[in-house]
C-alpha cells in the first residue's frame, strides 16, 4: 500500500472510530514550509509524500505506535539539533558493542516521542529509532515508511499489534497505543479493543 494510500485509509478509520483523534491531524505541508525544509535538510521523497497528506499533528495524540508524525518545520529542528549535539559529543562514531552511531546525517527524524525519535536511514530506506541518550536501532525495524504505515493501518483492522503495540479506544474517542494486547485502562480511563474486521 502505498504511503497516500495508506493515509487515506487511517483518515477513514480514524473520522470513523477516533474522531478525537481524527480532529488533531494537521492539514497538508505547503510548499513555502517544504522549501523552509529543505534548507535545512533534504527530504526523502516518501516523507513529503507523507507531508503532503498531512504535516504532522496540530498537538500531541497517541496517533501512531512508537512516535507521533512532525511537521516540516519540526523534522528540520530535530534533525538540525542531533547534528550539533552529536558534532559535540562524537555522537557520529560507531562505540562498540553498539552497530549504530548515536546519530548519523542519513536518519531524517520524521517521528517524535519526547526525545526520541523514529527516523527514516535515506541512505537505505528503513525505518527506526535513534533514543535520545542512546544508539541508533533498527533492531525491529520496517523496510521503509510505507511498510510501517501499511502495518498501522492492518492494525487498526485486525486489532493485531505493530512491534507490540496494540490499538485501543478511550471513552473520549481517541486512538491509543499501548503494550501488549490486554490492557483494560490509562490514567483511570477505560480502554477498549479497536473493533475488527470480519
């Protein structure tokens, strides 16, 4: 599936079952912010693709599993940020044990979840997380952002989980990731199953 394709799809799921959730998606990039973007940092042409559905989310929900979309501006930011800490801190070596540097040039952050930030490796496509006081990991990681965004969208349908991340209702009809398949509550607030497809 492709990445307009499965974007459509989380609209449609969303508009129907989370409309909460659904009401906090930020409407498409512009071109001036792609521009803005680009002097920053080149992105990939799958992430403005993504950008061109919608440019991050107009404040913080549990949207996604693992890390939550940024906009334009705030992926220039990010990506700008770990540079310089990492320029600062020889944060671009490799230290074994680890296989990752704590950031490289090639990660475009495209997700944020406080500091920690899913990236896109240009260099191969693949999606991942570099932590915010640790390595790069790609351990359980997707092939690319289609393939992560496609495996969303079967979430929501099949109730299955993404990388143990299982999708949820609140009373308040909002989308929720949690851990594992059995939760019953967050914060005192009941949760429940997305429903599932026959």
């Amino acid at each position: 599936m492709s990445i307009t394709a499965s974007w459509s799809a989380l609209d449609s799921w969303l508009a129907q079952h989370a409309p909460t959730t659904y009401a906090v998606l930020a409407p498409p990039v512009t071109d001036a912010d792609l521009r803005t973007t680009a002097t920053v940092v080149e992105l990939p042409p799958e992430l403005i693709e993504s950008l061109r559905c919608h440019d991050g989310i107009t404040t913080w929900a549990n949207l996604l599993p693992e890390a939550q979309p940024s906009s334009a501006a705030q992926i220039a930011e990010n990506w700008q940020l770990r540079m310089e800490l990492a320029a600062d801190f020889d944060g671009f070596t490799v230290q074994p044990p680890s296989e990752e540097p704590n950031w490289h040039p090639a990660w475009i952050p495209w997700a944020d979840s406080e500091g920690d930030l899913q990236v896109v490796d240009v260099r191969s496509g693949r999606l991942g997380m570099a932590s915010h006081d640790g390595t790069g990991d790609f351990t359980d990681s997707w092939p690319d952002l289609a393939a992560y965004l496609s495996d969303v969208v079967d979430s929501l349908h099949h109730g299955t989980g993404v990388n143990g991340w299982y999708p949820y209702l609140t009373t308040r009809q909002e989308l929720w990731w949690d851990r594992g398949p059995d939760q019953r509550a967050v914060n005192d607030e009941p949760l429940v199953r997305v429903p599932v497809d026959d």
